[in-house]
C-alpha cells in the first residue's frame, strides 16, 4: 500500500508532463499554421525584391520579419524569409491553463515554391524585428494634362499614331508610368500605368483618339483588378462594358 501511495504523485507528474507537451505541440502547430498562411500570402510568380517581400511580410497580421536571405524571388533558390509567429492552446484537464507560444519558421519565397509549402523549424535570430520603410508613392497620372493634349480628328479623318506619340512625349511623364499605344484602323488607342501590387486595383488612363471624338477615362475599379484587364491598350478601343 505505501508503495502505490509513493507512485501516485510519480504517476500524476508523468500524466501532467505528458498534457503539458501535447499542449506545448498545439501551440507550436497552431504557431506554424500561420506562418503557413503567410507563405501563402508572400506566393506569385511576380519577380520582387527582398525589400519588397520583406515588407509584405511584415503588414501580416502575427507576423514578425526577422531575417531575409536573398536579392530576389527570381534569383537562384530565390529568398527565405524568417518570421516568428505565436501559437495557443489550452491544456486538458479540470484546471485548463492557455499555453502561449513563440516559434521561428522559415519561408521560402520562389517561382518554385509549391503551394501551401510547408514552412521550415528555424531557431529564432537575435535581434529586434526588421523594418520597413513605406513603398514610394507611385506618381500621378496626368488626367487633365493627356486629355489637353491629346489631338482632335475631324469627322472623317484618321487619326495620326506619330502625332500621339508626339503628344504623349510633349506630357514629359514621369520615367515609372508606363506608356502604350495601338494604332486600329482610324483610331489609335492609348494607355497610361503604373506597377501595381499585385492584389490591389491598379491605377491606369486610358484615352482613344479617333474621327470626331477624342477621349480620356479611368476604367472602373473591378475591371482594373489583377486578371480583370481592364488597364490594357485593347480595352481604350474596345471598352469593356461597365459592371452593373
């Protein structure tokens, strides 16, 4: 009898250390699931340099960038981003108690990256998080200026492309708006961009001079979304019908 009253307290340390470590491993899953999701987050096949992953990386919520080894996605294994993430979970028993913790991963930012890769245990880097400083304003698109500009083609005539680029390059525009044009029968379309994100709506002109009508306008948001294309030179001649 005083033999089993000495193994119990052994017992019940054991069984606690046993709910503390599943616990423990809950926590660091759950820690991983959301440096999972940052990874999903960071995925594209769109080159970026490792400022600009790095600051991505940091405006996710739970996320802290600790380190960054790499020049650019699209640069040999392309760049491994180390962030710390905190995951939770609550112990079993009568008495739960939250077990809180702070792991490191590390996740690889690539063209050959797979989907959902699982990120890699890493030990956490000294040091504080990195930061970032906010990306450049991109530059104003010249709305009024192109619209002034651009020429006027009588009814029955044809508009001249030479004549646009003229008009265009007349605008002195700012080297990181990028310009294209189209020349269609007596039309000439033109468009105006600036590099998007990504993920957010880009911002784009677009103008089509043509016989009787010259015209500047900003497709509607929806259309300007990644994939919608709407900021292309084949929709300033043949625009997409607006959303209802």
């Amino acid at each position: 009898m005083r033999r089993l009253l000495l193994l119990a307290p052994l017992l019940l340390f054991t069984a606690g250390c046993g709910v503390v470590q599943s616990s423990n491993d809950e926590a660091t899953d759950a820690a991983r699931e959301v440096a999972r999701k940052a990874g999903e987050r960071l995925y594209g096949q769109r080159p970026r340099t490792a400022e600009e992953v790095g600051r991505s990386a940091s405006t996710i919520d739970g996320v802290e960038v600790l380190r960054l080894t790499g020049t650019s996605t699209h640069d040999g294994d392309g760049i491994d981003v180390v962030v710390r993430t905190s995951g939770s979970a609550y112990s079993r028993g009568l008495d739960p108690q939250e077990v809180v913790v702070q792991r490191c991963f590390a996740v690889r930012v690539s063209p050959k990256t797979q989907w959902r890769e699982d990120p890699r245990d890493v030990d956490c880097p000294d040091g504080p998080p990195l930061t970032f400083a906010p990306p450049p304003e991109p530059p104003r698109l010249p709305y009024e200026e192109l619209r002034a500009k651009l020429p006027r083609v009588p009814q029955g005539g044809r508009a001249d492309e030479a004549e646009v680029r003229r008009s265009l390059a007349a605008l002195d525009l700012d080297p990181a708006i990028r310009t294209e044009m189209k020349a269609d029968g007596r039309r000439v379309g033109v468009l105006l961009s600036v590099k998007g994100n990504g993920f957010d709506a880009q911002d784009c002109l677009l103008a089509r001079v043509g016989p009787g009508a010259t015209e500047v306008w900003v497709p509607p948001r929806i259309q300007r979304m990644p994939g919608e294309g709407g900021c292309t030179v084949g929709n300033a001649l043949d625009p997409k019908p607006s959303p209802h």
